[in-house]
C-alpha cells in the first residue's frame, strides 16, 4: 500500500471514529437519549420528546461543538509549537499566552478582595471571564510577540514565555493569598476547565475566531516542514524567518487565548497528540500532520468529554483531571511500544 492510500485510509477511519463518538456524546448525560433520537434531532427532524430536543439543541451539542474545536485547535497549537522550538516538550501553553488569561480571570474573580467588590460580581458573567482572558492573553502575546522581535534564537523565546508564565503564576499567587474562600473556589473551579458553559452566541464568537486560526495553518505549511531541518535550511529556502515565526507565534497565541477565554486551561491535549499523530502517521509532513493532529484532538476530547460525565449520572468531573488520567498512560503506552519519539 502506497504512502497516500494509506494516509486516505487514517483519514477516513478517523473521520468515522469523530462521528460515532460524537453522536455518544450527545446520547451521554444525566437524561439518557436514544440514537435514532439523536440522529433526528441533528438531521432536522425533532426528537420524540420535547425535553430530549431541548437538551440537545441548547446544551449537548453546542458542547459537542466545544469539545471537537478545543481538542483540535490545542492539538495544532502544540504541533506547531513543538515543531517551532524543535522540542517534544512544548505545548501550547509553553508562551504563557493561558497564564495571561489566567491572570485577567484572577484579576476579575480574586482581584474584588484588593479593587473591589464590583469584580466579583462581574465575575459570574460568562462574557466577563472571556472579555477578562482575552484581554490578559492579549496583553501577554503582545510582550512576547515585541520580544520574539528583539532576539534571533528562537529558542529564546521559549525561555521568555516560560518565565511570563512564572511571573503572571507568581501574580496569581499573590491575588489568592489575600482573597475570600468563595473567590477561590470560583477562581479553581474556572481552571479545572469547562466544556459545557456556551450558549450559541458565545459558540458562534468563538468559532469564528477558530476557524481563521485554522485556516491559518495551512498558510504556514512551507516553512513548518523547513523548520525541522533547521533555521539555515529554512533561509536556504527563501523562508523569512523572522515573518514566519512571528505568524506561527500569532496563529498559536490567537487559537490557544479563545479557547482559553471560553473553556479555562485545558492541560495534556496540545502536548500529547501531535505525538500520537505522527506515530500514526509516520510522517513529518505539516500537510499530513496539521488535518490529523485535528481529527484525533478532536475525537480524545470528545472521549474524554463522555468519560467525564459520568452516564446515568448528575455530575460531571472537570475535563482537566479526564484528559490526564486518560491520555497520559495512553502516550506512555505508545512510546514504549513504538520505542520512538518524533520530534
């Protein structure tokens, strides 16, 4: 089997695991709703009860939805990162772009303790935390976007959003220490991440503002593939180094602040799969690698999504502990069977 049947072959399965899990998603919850419902309610029709169309339309699938763009826009966030530094290790968050709307969060929710109670207030607005974690990543991407400018190795860069992360966690840190319990208990149960908070407005901003991330990526394909050979490679090229790291930068800066901005910090998903993918794939090739890396994010968050709320059951655990404990043995798993990893 050639090269391309095979990978159309990945594809297509891949492409089958999305759907099936996403229609188990849906059918998941407290209220247990029927396939054949499911399948009517998405194709048009309206389910067998009121309540069950209900459910699906305004909470189920707009989550759904959540899910399938926040696993694949961090899974391409940490695929061009790693693939920017040269480093297995990096993620998405590697630019502390999320400890920036971290801190615009904290700012809002623990910051009424030191600026007032008006924050506490707002901070129980959806808008407000998104508004507060754009403005905070904003502010971030823009320190690091002026240094990436002021320094030639990339690997900089790396060190400098490391260390924006330790200063805005040492901010954080400092907020929480003067604040109430309540304050903290909101803050923490915002940073366990959250899938299921979006009504459709919400849904509608942030998928605009993915789907130009995205399409992005594929703008930067070219220099992606020369960057793993090296930044002379590139220059050999004719890449613009300079322009095309400020461009990956921006891309993984504006993907990772609006999914932080509507979910909170989602951890694991960015780091591991794009290792999964090219274990799957067995190719280096950005053109192969950005769609695949999608589809699986896509479909481990949708996994980890149905774990987390417990069938038959009223409650659901935070996404953040079901995308570790689920993804975390299965990569270690992987690499010890493959015995390789692929930078």
């Amino acid at each position: 089997m050639n090269s391309s049947n095979k990978y159309t072959k990945h594809f297509l399965i891949l492409s089958v695991l999305l759907i099936v899990f996403l229609f188990l998603n849906i059918s998941l919850g407290s209220v247990s709703i029927p396939f054949k419902d499911i399948f009517k309610s998405l194709t048009g029709g309206i389910a067998s009860k009121d309540s069950w169309q209900t459910i699906i339309v305004n909470f189920r699938l707009p989550k759904a939805i959540t899910a399938i763009m926040v696993g694949s826009g961090l899974s391409i966030c940490g695929l061009l990162m790693q693939t920017l530094f040269r480093n297995p290790l990096a993620g998405p968050f590697v630019l502390g772009i999320s400890s920036g709307a971290s801190l615009g969060v904290a700012l809002l929710i623990l910051g009424s303790s030191v600026f007032g109670g008006a924050f506490l207030l707002a901070g129980f607005s959806n808008w407000a935390l998104a508004i507060a974690a754009s403005i905070g990543a904003f502010l971030v991407l823009s320190a690091v976007i002026i240094a990436a400018n002021r320094v030639r190795n990339t690997m900089s860069i790396l060190i400098i959003g490391l260390m924006f992360g330790s200063l805005t966690s040492a901010v954080i840190s400092v907020l929480a220490y003067f604040s109430e319990a309540e304050q903290i208990q909101q803050y923490m149960f915002w940073s366990f991440g959250s899938l299921g908070n979006l009504t459709w407005t919400e849904l509608s901003v942030f998928a605009i503002i993915y789907i130009i991330g995205i399409l992005s990526t594929f703008a930067v394909i070219k220099p992606l593939n020369s960057f793993l050979l090296g930044e002379n490679y590139a220059k050999s090229l004719g890449i613009n180094i300079k322009k095309s790291r400020n461009i990956i930068l921006l891309i993984t800066s504006l993907l990772t602040g609006v999914i932080t901005a509507f979910s909170g910090p989602i951890a694991f998903v960015g780091l591991a799969i794009p290792h999964i993918a090219k274990m799957l794939f067995s190719t280096s090739n950005h053109k192969i690698l950005i769609p695949a890396t999608a589809l699986i994010g896509a479909i481990v968050l949708l996994i980890c999504d149905s774990i987390a709320q417990l069938p038959t059951s009223e409650f659901t655990l935070p996404i953040n502990a079901i995308t570790s404990l689920f993804g975390a043995p299965v990569v270690i798993w992987l690499l010890i069977r493959k015995k390789k990893i692929y930078v």
